[in-house]
C-alpha cells in the first residue's frame, strides 16, 4: 500500500520548513534508518530518517522548496512492484518519516511529544501505512498489524519495558508519543494518554516557526528610494518573539560595575599553563568564565533559575545557560547544559564547538531550545552597557559589556581598575528587585574572587 511520507515538524511550534534536498532519488529502494532527505529551518538543517521501507515512488516535492507546511505530503513510498499514485495516497500515514537530528535522542522532539494535542476526531490509520517500529512491528494477538508510534516514544519504551500494543496513542491520528509511555509505566493498569506537563514552556527565541508579517499594518508607506529586502524565516521569528517578550513580560532592570583585574590575571595564568601543557590545550575567553561564574550565582540564588506559568513557577533543577551568538541574519542560541557542574576548560570547548556549528547551522534542536537563564555579551564590539530582552520563558537575562580602564575609588585613594557593566533583565513576575540584586551581588563575588570559579 502507498504511504505518504509528510513533512517533520522539526520544532513544537514549526508550521512550515524548507525542503533543502532530497538524499534518496525517485525510484530508489528505501530502508527504515535511511536518511532520505535535509529541512531548513529558521536556525539548523535537519535529517530526515525514514521509518518504514519500501521504494521512493514519486516525489511530491523538489529540492529547494520553501514554505512547506508540516504534515503536508513531500514523497510516496510503494512497495516493490507497486504501482505509483498520480498524487498523495488517499489514506495518508501520518508520519512515514521522522526527523533525526544526527544523535540518538533529541530533546525537542520529546517537549513536542508531551505536547502533541489528542487527535478526537481522526480515524487511526491503515496498519499497511504505519511506520516500522523498531522490534515493535508485530501488532496485538500476533495479527501482524505495526505500532504507530513516534520514533522516540518506542525507544524509551524499550528502554522501560512498556508495551506499546496496550498503549492509546494520544498523538496527531492516535500516535503514540513519549507522554503516553510515561502515563504507562507510571499507571501500569491503564494506557491513558499523559497529560500535559505541568509547566510546558513556550519555545524560546531560537525556535523554528513561521512569524507574522513584521510590519504594522498602520506602518505609513515608505516613500523615499530604497531597496527591499525580503524578511528571513529567522528574522521574522526573531522580530515576533521579542515583541511578545517586551508586550508580555514585564521588563525590570539591575545594572553593576564589576572589577574584572582579578579574573582577568587568573584567565592569563590558566591559558598560559594550557600552552605549556600542549595535551587538552584550551583558551579560555572573558564570556567562557562569565558562563561559569552566572551558573555559579544561579547555583547560589536559584530562585533566579526559573520560568513563571499560569499555574505557579517552574524552578528547575538544572543550570543549564543559554550563550547568545550571532549569525547571518539574526541570533541563536546554543545551551551550556548543567554549566555550574562543569570545569571552565569544557566550557570553552563546548561553546567554542556549538558557536561553530550555529555559524554553520548545524545545531541539533536540543542545543539551542531551552535553557533556564541567558548571557549576551557585546563587550567585544566595545559596547559599554545595554539592556537585553528576556528571551521567555526564562526569567533572566544578563548583559554584559566591555571592560574598560576606569578611575575608581579604594581605600579612600583614586586608582584604576578593569570595569565592566553588567545589566541583569528579570521578569518581575518571577524575580523581584531584592532577589535579582543578590543574584547581581553573588556573580559580582564570584567575579571578582574569580578562584570561586575553580571549586
């Protein structure tokens, strides 16, 4: 029977992608695990990887096609000897193939599992255009039928010895998804689809989705001569989610001055015996210890570490840091995951290796959606001091500018010293101004003690 393989949703909140290039070519012999095509979209390309097996029978659409809305039909599988269809199959497999972001598990993938919405009114599939199952295909009462369920959702199945024939899927066309095998394994007796959790956040600024028009209607025409330049999927998503930050979340602001003399000697002695070292070489930059020394103060006042939903606020256990880095068209970024439990060494190789891949779009969605607080650091541009917008649902961001020789006052004597500002945005239905000023004064500590960084 022909199956429909649609378009992945890369992302919980992605509505449509960019078909970049097909990887299997019309009439080629498809196995599940093969990877079978690349979607752009707003920050990485992704792989698709084909579940189910059969012969790429007709391509629906070609390389290089923008604006595909997920689910819509891209290609059709047949079996060998199969006759093609003219257009998309009549009875559409909802998933013939899912996206595989080059690693075993992607976290994303299973935030839009535990979000998927219950499908009410939609008729299960065929059991011919469901997707393999990973050792799961063999249906109930030895029928044969094949368990459609999402690639991850039969992975951690696996791994807590669910049995996915006693599961109702609560997915898009009864799929089942990760927060059904939860609700399982939690409710051994019962196969009821997990509810959503408790504290679903939004995505944040990094995530892949199709933005409203930038421009205000009311907007008054330009008149004077110029050049439009379409908006990028990237800036469009960018330009709507920041204006929902500023419209919805209400903005407070802490500044500090911060003596960076002592940091700045301990960086110089630590790269210096790195160079000598030549093994594990590193080269610590000024926002590889900043990284380090926010989760440090996180750590410390972990109130700061948060999210506010409609039903309470979210704490989360780890400190996981968002490093802002600049790209063509916009800004993304990548996540220094559990960054207080880490030496300053892997810091700056992780962030050196994740700034490359964002450069080049290749981040995997879970490097770059999430994260519980933000850094953005302009002090290499000179930039003295600016305020930076929360990028929801964290509750914080901080900002941090460059350090510069300035006259300060010690022991009663005018000297000089190495001073940065930083300016800390909070959510001030999360974090009042007492709590934000002793999350500032513990970084400041930590800062300027910079051997905290090395416990």
């Amino acid at each position: 029977m022909a199956i429909n393989i649609l378009m992945p949703a890369l992302s919980p909140t992605m509505t449509e992608g960019t078909l970049a290039r097909w990887l299997k070519k019309q009439g080629e012999a498809v196995k599940a695990g093969d990877i079978i095509a690349e979607i752009e979209t707003d920050k990485a390309t992704m792989e698709v990887e084909a579940v189910d097996e059969g012969v790429l029978g007709k391509i629906l659409v070609a390389d290089g096609t923008e604006g595909v809305k997920v689910n819509a039909p891209i290609a059709i599988l047949v079996q060998e000897g199969e006759a093609v269809p003219d257009g998309a199959a009549s009875a559409p497999a909802p998933a013939a193939a899912a996206p595989q972001a080059t690693a075993p598990e992607a976290a994303k993938v299973a935030e839009q599992d535990a979000q998927a919405p219950k499908a009410a009114s939609v008729a299960p599939p065929a059991a011919a255009a469901q997707p393999a199952s990973n050792g799961h295909d063999t249906g109930a009462q030895g029928r044969g039928e094949r368990i459609f369920a999402s690639p991850l959702a039969k992975r951690v199945a696996k791994e807590m010895g669910v049995d996915l024939k006693a599961i109702n899927g609560s997915g898009p066309n009864g799929r089942i998804v990760r927060a059904d095998v939860d609700a399982a394994k939690a409710a051994p007796g019962t196969a009821q689809p997990a509810a959503t959790a408790a504290a679903p956040a939004p995505a944040p600024v990094a995530a892949a989705e199709k933005a409203a028009p930038v421009a205000s209607p009311k907007a008054p025409a330009i008149t004077a001569p110029h050049q439009m330049v379409p908006h990028t999927s990237m800036r469009r998503v960018i330009a709507k989610r920041l204006t929902e930050s500023k419209q919805t979340v209400p903005h407070f602001y802490l500044t500090m001055d911060i003596e960076l003399d002592a940091l700045l000697k301990l960086r110089g002695e630590l790269n210096s015996r790195s160079a000598k070292d030549g093994a594990g070489a590193f080269k610590l930059s000024v926002n590889d210890m900043i990284i380090k020394a926010s989760a440090i103060a996180l750590r410390r006042v972990p109130k700061v570490n948060a999210s506010f939903t409609e039903e309470g606020v979210a704490f989360y256990d780890d400190v996981d840091v968002s490093v802002a880095v600049a790209i063509p068209d916009g800004l993304i970024t990548p996540i220094i995951r559990r960054a207080d439990q880490k030496g300053l060494a892997t810091i700056s190789n992780e962030m050196k290796d994740l700034g490359l891949r964002a450069r080049a779009g290749k981040l995997k969605p879970e490097e770059f959606q999430g994260g519980g607080f933000s850094v953005s650091n302009l002090g290499m541009f000179g930039v003295k001091d600016f305020q930076a917008i929360i990028n929801p649902p964290q509750a914080a961001i901080l900002a941090v500018g460059a350090g510069e020789q300035r006259a300060v006052v010690k022991d009663g004597q005018l000297a000089v010293a190495t001073v940065m500002s930083a300016t800390l945005s909070v959510d001030h239905r999360v974090v009042d101004g007492a709590l934000g000023a002793e999350w500032l004064q513990a970084f400041k500590s930590i800062i300027q003690e910079p051997l905290n960084l090395m416990l």
